[in-house]
C-alpha cells in the first residue's frame, strides 16, 4: 500500500472514529486559529448532523444553567455557564479580547441617541 492509499484511508474515516479524534485533538490552539479563520464548515470533519447535535447539546445546556438560576434563591454559589461544545476548527474556551469603550466613542454614542441634546 502506498503512502497516498494510506493517506486517503485516514482522510475518508467517519469523524468519530479514533483517528480522527486523535488528530482533531493535537491540534495546538494556533491550527485551531488558523483553522477558524479560513474556516469552511461544509469541508470540516464533522457531518452537518453531528454540528446540529453539538448546537442542540448547547442549548439544552444554557437552558439547563437559566432553570437553575431561575429557581435558586439567589444565596449560594451561583453554578457556572456551560461552555459550548468543542467543535473542529474552533478554539478552546478562548476569549477574544473586547475593545473599550473610549471618550470619542462615548461623546460619538451619547450624539447619535441624543441628537437634540449634544448641541
């Protein structure tokens, strides 16, 4: 067998298989970066089927977290937000960074909700 047979085998192997969960999960978080960004979902290594189930999971799962925190009296430890499944080609639990808020952008804001009042 050469090493293109090879190569196709491992490429044409269902997406839960253990291969190909071995190699989703060494990925470091820069290939799952540059992944994102030239991200084709159709191309991924996940059926469509297996992406509505993940989202499926995530929402059964924040409306999980707001009935408990609903329901809770407000003492106690308040339980954490789920994180959303990880999915292929998208970072682990990696915030992106939120610009602030400055001075022009406020006045900017405060002048477009406010036209008559900012003269």
């Amino acid at each position: 067998m050469s090493w293109r047979q090879v190569r196709v085998l491992i490429q044409h192997l269902p997406s839960e298989s253990a291969t190909m969960t071995g190699l989703r999960n060494a990925l470091t978080p820069e290939e799952y970066e540059e992944q994102a960004k030239r991200g084709e979902p159709e191309k991924g290594r996940w059926s469509q089927s297996d992406q509505l189930l993940a989202t499926a999971v995530d929402a059964l799962r924040d409306l999980q977290y707001i009935t408990v925190i609903a329901n809770s009296d407000g003492k106690g430890r308040k339980p954490k937000k789920p994180e959303p499944m990880r999915r292929p080609g998208v970072g682990a639990g990696v915030p992106k960074k939120r610009e602030q808020l400055t001075d022009q952008h406020a006045d900017f804001l405060f002048k477009m909700l406010n036209p008559e009042g900012a003269a």
